[in-house]
C-alpha cells in the first residue's frame, strides 16, 4: 500500500498467531494504529494501555527477525505507552512479539508471546486533515 505523506489511523485487531481469534494482547493494545509518512520514511504507532503490564514490544521485519521500537513515550497519568516502529511497508497483517509480566495473587507472572496485528487497511483515515480533537486515539 501506498500512501502520501502524512499521517493516517488504521483499525488494528490483536488476534493469535495461527488464528483469526483475539488475542489477550487486545486488551492493551488501541483498535486503531497511526501511520506517518515523511519523505520515504514509514512509521507505525500503536499505543498500549497498561504500560507496566507490557514490559516489551517488537514488530517482525522483512528478515524475519524482531525490530525494537525506534521511539516511545510514556504517559504516566494514564498508564500508556506510545512504540514507534519503522517499517518498509504496510502488510495487510504483522507479527508481533510481546513481552508481559502480570502481579496475581501475591505471585509474579511473566511471558512472551507471539500475535498477529491485523489492519483494516480498507478503512484507512487520513488524520493530519481532521480537526485535532479527531485524531486523539480511542479504545
């Protein structure tokens, strides 16, 4: 896909690896996603909720690899967190690898898991062209 620059929302859906069902990862993780463009560069922006709960995030390149994100910003009052990542183009689906660990009971628990980030990329919103208070993320 491509796209001209500026930034855009997209629907994104967390579903499991090897399935079209959510994933768990849907609970902290917005149902839309920011793409930027800026002279050949491509940036991807999820926001997830309940930063402390997910300790790590990262998006599979075209290697086949994990790439980290390239910026973040921590909203402490809210408990968010903004991950930025590059990326070379737009996939109709990405995997993601995410890091958690969760406080139950008295116990500590921690994993790593892979999801799936499925884009509604015929649902495409283009943001930089909104009034600002309609391009603030929702859950």
């Amino acid at each position: 896909m491509n796209f001209e620059k500026g930034k855009y929302a997209i629907p994104i859906e967390a579903l499991k690896k090897d399935e079209d069902a959510p994933s768990t990862m849907a609970d902290y993780l917005s149902n839309f996603a920011v793409i930027t463009k800026n002279d050949g560069d491509l940036t991807l922006s999820l926001l997830l909720f309940n930063q402390q709960t997910i300790t790590g995030l990262q998006v599979e390149n075209n290697e086949g690899g994990f790439t980290k994100a390239i910026a973040n910003h921590i909203d402490e009052e809210k408990n968010w967190r903004y991950e930025m990542f590059k990326l070379t183009n737009l996939p109709n689906s990405l995997i993601v690898r995410v890091q958690y660990e969760v406080d139950h009971e008295g116990s500590s628990f921690k994993g790593d898991e892979m999801l799936r980030l499925s884009f509604a990329t015929d649902s495409i919103e283009r943001l930089d062209e909104m009034p600002a208070e309609e391009t603030s993320c929702s859950k």
